[in-house]
C-alpha cells in the first residue's frame, strides 16, 4: 500500500509551489524507484496513451474559450442574458446564464472567469451586489463549463477511463440543469435580505430587440456544437474543431474585433494551457499503469468497502474524498488521478462508470472554489477585485446550500444523470 502514498505526495508538492505538471513527475519518479519499474517501457505506454483523436478536441475546446474572450463573443452573449434577467436577483442570474452559455461553447471556467468577470463584476457592485458574493456566485457558475457540454473535463475522464465521450457529455446535463435552477434562486433569496440590488432601468423593444439581433450569431454556436454531436452530424472532436472555426469567424468577419494582436495571443494562450495539460496527461497516464500493475486499486477497493461497511457508506466516503482531494488539487488533478483510483469502488458499490463520471464533475466544483487551493475562487476575486476573505464565506454558503445538494442529488438519484445518455442510446 505504500503505493498510496503517492496523493500525499503529489499535495504536498503542490503545496510548497512546485508547478502541477512537475509535481506529476515527482510522484512519477519516487513510484518508479520503490516499484523498480522500467521507465524505458513505462515512457513508451504512456506515449500510445497519448495517441488518442479524443485528445485532439483539448486543444481545440481552449482555443475556443480565448477565441470567445477576444473576439467579442462573450460580450454579446453577455448583453443578451442581461436583457432578459429582470427582477429581483436579476443581475446576479444574468451572469449564472452567462455562464452557462459559455460553457456550452468552450467548455472551460477559467476562460468564463476571465470574460464574464471582467465585463460584469463592476455593473453588479454598481446595482448594490457585495464585491464577494460576486466573486463566489462568478467562481461557482464559470464551473457550469465542466457540467454542460462540451466540457474538457469531461473529455479527460473518458480518455482515462475509456468511456464514451458522448455519453459523459450526456451525463452531466441533468445536475448542470439543477445547479443554475439552485444558483439562480439562492440568488434571489440573498438579494434584498444579504444586500439591497438597486433598480435596473427599462429598456424599450427596439433596445432589446438590437441587442438580440447583436447576439444571435454569438448564441448560434452552441446550438451548432450539441446540435452536431446529438445530431449525429459530427464526434465531439469534429465538434471541437466546429467550435474553433465558428468562434474565429463571429469574431473576425462579423463583430470585427479580431486583431492579429489578439488572435496571436489567444493561440499562444491556448498552447500554453494544452501543453500543461498534456504533460499532466503524460505522467498521470504513467503513474496509472504502475499502480495498476501493482493492483493498488482493488486493494483500495477493498480497503474502502471494509471501513464503509455497505454500498451507501462507500458512495459516501468517496464523495468526501473526492471534495477534500479538489479543495487541495487542481481539477485536472481530481479528474486524471484521483477519480480513476476511485472507480473500481463506485462500479462494485452499483454506480456505473457515466453516473460516476457526473459525480465527479460536481465534486470538482464544490473543489474548484474550496481553500485552501480554490484555484476558480481566487481566479475570480482578482477578476472581480474582491479580498479573498470577503468571498470565502459567500462561497461556503453557496455550496453547502446548492453545490452539494447537487452532489448529493447526482450521486443517490441515478437517473438525473443517466436518463439523458440513455434517452439519446449512448446506455
């Protein structure tokens, strides 16, 4: 079992600085070297591991995001929203719409955090929203971009663990559904009781009906992307490119806001986020086939159903351990590494490897914005210019009140994230 001694490891690289894609090979080498494993072999794995045409659609998902944040696509699919989230709490669901949308385009939060918050965090603090509520209500919704597909995350889960792409797409509509319904309403709860919203003015037909016709071509690209992949038109890889080629041409040819100043800085963003994420990829791939070859899963496996004691028990303690590994890991970290050590547990506890797939896209954003880590969280309050203290406990609140009943939902209400999938006959 000192093979587990790994995630200790890998956490307490990642704590001291050490950059993610490194601290892998940390882990990579201390379990290389008490395994006596031949890395010659163990490189050549993990290479073929690599070649996979699901992997190219990465690439071309985060390219999409930028492309969106640089040539005015987010914007527009901002002032739509806005438009038509009136009322009390208005503001607020206007940017968890927003972020929904996004999502169903790039399939990224960071890229969410960094246009939504930009453009919006100063309007809500002018209609009375605290700088930390925003940043906590930004930091939960950027991650609607790992729930509604296409997610990248998704896409990674199913590269490791051999699943159906489609069909993890699938699996995570239903609790993204229930999580903007939770955030939008907890919203409206808050404003006039936590704060006072101030009043938005009315705009006339002619102004909405502007900014409709502005945001159409904007809002067109996601009912192209799920409308191919559910319509059998393309794989969500061809999707991938789709969604490139769509965002690059909105942006160039009719919003015309592209320079070769922000398109050369959109690749070279993207490049760089892929790489990371490759060579994480790289050595977690490598670090699977050693503790599989030293059956370090069935051992956790049946570890876990000895303490638990039932199938119930066992769900519960891997839905802690998979919120307790996200608030100190990144989440490409839960979702390549953790999760898949996971997954012989859930499958002999009845779960199967879909409905799986969507309990831990939750528990990654109940991670994603939990110190100490909080990667998405302290993205947002720099965005947003909040105090991190200020936003800590607006956060707490927003997942313990709807983060985690989602979780909870999705994990013991299989049929939130499977009757999808199985409507569409991935299942």
């Amino acid at each position: 079992m000192e093979g587990l001694l790994a995630l200790p490891l890998l956490i307490l690289l990642m704590g001291i600085g050490v950059p993610v894609a490194w601290a892998f090979a940390g882990v990579l080498a201390y379990l290389t070297i008490i395994y006596d494993v031949n890395l010659n072999t163990l490189m050549l794995q993990g290479f073929r591991s690599l070649n996979s045409v699901i992997l190219v659609a990465l690439p071309l998902f985060v390219l999409t995001g930028y492309l969106m944040q640089s040539g005015g696509v987010a914007r527009r699919i901002i002032d739509f929203v806005g438009r038509l989230a009136t009322g009390r709490g208005g503001m607020g669901a206007a940017m968890v719409l927003s972020s929904s949308v996004f999502g169903a385009i790039s399939g990224t939060a960071t890229a969410a955090v960094a246009s939504i918050g930009v453009i919006m965090s100063d309007p809500l603090a002018a209609r009375g929203y605290p700088r930390g509520h925003i940043a906590a209500l930004l930091g939960v919704s950027s991650l609607l971009g790992i729930l509604i597909p296409p997610s990248i995350t998704m896409i990674l889960f199913a590269v490791v663990t051999r699943q159906s792409v489609a069909a993890l797409f699938a699996s995570t509509i239903g609790p993204a559904l229930l999580l903007i319904v939770g955030l939008i309403l907890y919203n409206r709860f808050l404003a006039g009781r936590a704060f006072q919203e101030t009043a938005d003015e009315r705009l006339t037909d002619e102004s909405f009906g502007k900014v409709f016709r502005s945001a159409l071509p904007a809002l067109s690209l996601p009912v192209i992307i799920l409308g191919g992949i559910y319509g059998g038109i393309f794989t969500p890889t061809e999707a991938a490119g789709v969604a490139a080629l769509a965002a690059l041409i909105v942006g160039a040819v009719i919003y015309r806001e592209f320079t070769l100043g922000s398109l050369k800085d959109s690749v070279l963003k993207a490049a760089e986020t892929t790489g990371t994420i490759i060579l994480i990829l790289l050595f977690s791939f490598m670090i699977s086939r050693i503790l599989a070859a030293e059956r370090i899963p069935q051992e956790l496996t049946e570890a876990v159903q000895f303490i638990a004691g039932s199938p119930l028990a066992a769900m519960l303690l891997v839905n802690a351990v998979l919120i307790v590994a996200g608030a100190l890991m990144d989440d490409i970290s839960v979702t390549v590494v953790v999760a898949p050590l996971f997954l012989p547990v859930m499958v002999a506890s009845g779960v199967e490897p879909v409905h799986y797939a969507a309990i831990v896209a939750c528990s990654v954003v109940i991670g994603a914005n939990s110190p100490p880590v909080a990667p998405i969280l302290f993205m947002s309050c720099r965005v947003c210019k909040a105090p991190v203290m200020a936003a800590v406990w607006p956060a707490v609140r927003l997942m313990l009140f709807v983060a985690l009943p989602v979780m909870l939902a999705t994990t013991f209400w299989p049929d939130l994230s499977l009757a999808i999938p199985r409507a569409l006959g991935f299942l």
